[in-house]
C-alpha cells in the first residue's frame, strides 16, 4: 500500500513539480502517463524516497520516505530509463551480486548473481562489459539488479523509451509477468493499456484516475486539443 498525502513538490528554483497530491496506490499494476515535465518521473521518484516532499508525505507499508528513506528503499526497487544511469559495476554478474549485499554474505552472491541472470537469458552475458550490450539486456540486467533483493514494489520509469520494438516488447514481457505490484510511468499507451489502472498527470497535478478504457482517451484529448 502506497499512500501520498497532499504532497507538494517545489524545485530549487521555486517551481512547483507536483502540486496537493493525494492518492493510494494498491492495485497490483498502475501506469502513470503524461506528457514531458508533466510531473510524473517525480511522482515516481517520491515513492521510494528518491525525491522527498516539500510538503505532505509518502508512507509505503506505514513507513514515511522522509523519515524511514532506507527502509522504504529496501521494499521499493526503482528502474531507471537509461539502465547505465544504475548499472554501476563493470559487468553483468558484478552489478547483481552488488546489489545481493545486504541479503547474502559475500561467498554466496556471484553464485545467486549468476543463477539470477541465467533465469533471465542473461547467463551468456554475465561476464560481458555492460557497455558491449545491446539496449535491451542492459535494461533487463538492471531489472534483475533491482528485483534480486526482492522488493515489494517495482517502480519504472519510461523503461522502454530508450529501446527498439524487440526489445521494447522483451521488458514489457518481463515487467507485466512479475509479482511484485508495478507502478510504471510510461508514453507507450498499449503498455498502459495493460495496467489495471492508469493516472493522468499534467502541470503537476492528477487529471484523471481510473480505469485505462477511461483515463487514455482523456490524455489523448488532452495532448492533442
């Protein structure tokens, strides 16, 4: 359970990012979408403390992003558009076991790591430079990165921009058929046709909630009018 309470955010040069935010998230597949700068890459950074309030709050299970950030940050993975944004290790099978820090002691982790890629298709690449391949393992690499501490929530933001059509439907595979609840921001409107339900955000504000048959058409009129 997801709860932002008349949450505000301001930027450092006193404009406002998201405006009197309230909403519960506990559907098991949201999509968030909205134009460019329209707020919802901040929406998403909120709920697992990556941005804070400037006002209002963000509880996650009961516990506040403000004041228990680490906590939160270990129920809510977050997967960036550009994966080499957190692919932070040379290769495939180091950035997993990284992440396997807190979970395992250190001569269990390339083990896990590498039984964790190869459940992806990932185990020819395990020892490959990040940066020899292709958009679509990277991104998928970062996914497994995030889910091998197994988190409650799967946040994702634009995952699939960056990738080809092939690619772009091997994630969407990938990320639909996980357990975990997913909130993901998206301009891909067959993907969020998938979610049980889907915001609209514009000018830092919710504009439309509900069910995607409802809420897409809303934001096409939206961007198109």
């Amino acid at each position: 359970m997801i709860e932002l309470r008349d949450v505000t955010v301001t930027a450092p040069n006193g404009r406002t990012l998201l405006a009197g935010i309230t909403v519960t998230l506990a559907e098991r597949r949201i999509a968030v979408i909205g134009a460019n700068g329209s707020g919802k890459s901040t929406l998403l950074r909120l709920l697992n403390g990556l941005v804070v309030p400037t006002s209002g709050h963000v509880v996650v299970d009961g516990l506040d992003t403000l004041r228990d950030g680490a906590a939160v940050r270990r129920r809510v993975g977050f997967v960036f558009t550009d994966p080499l944004a957190q692919l932070v290790m040379p290769t495939p099978i180091e950035d997993v076991a990284l992440s396997l820090r807190r979970t395992l002691p250190r001569a269990a982790r390339r083990d896990r790591a590498a039984e964790l890629l190869a459940s992806y298709g990932l185990g020819h690449v395990q020892h490959s430079s990040v940066y020899d391949l292709s958009g679509g393992e990277r991104q998928l690499v970062a996914l497994v990165s995030v889910l091998a501490v197994d988190p409650s929530v799967v946040v994702a933001d634009e995952p699939t921009t960056l990738l080809d059509l092939r690619n772009r439907n091997r994630i969407r595979d990938q990320l639909t058929g996980l357990d975990q609840q997913l909130v993901i921001a998206t301009h891909d409107l067959d993907l969020a046709a998938d979610a049980d339900r889907v915001l609209v955000v514009d000018d830092g504000r919710i504009v439309a909630d509900g069910p995607p048959e409802t809420t897409i058409p809303t934001y096409v009129d939206l961007v198109t009018s």
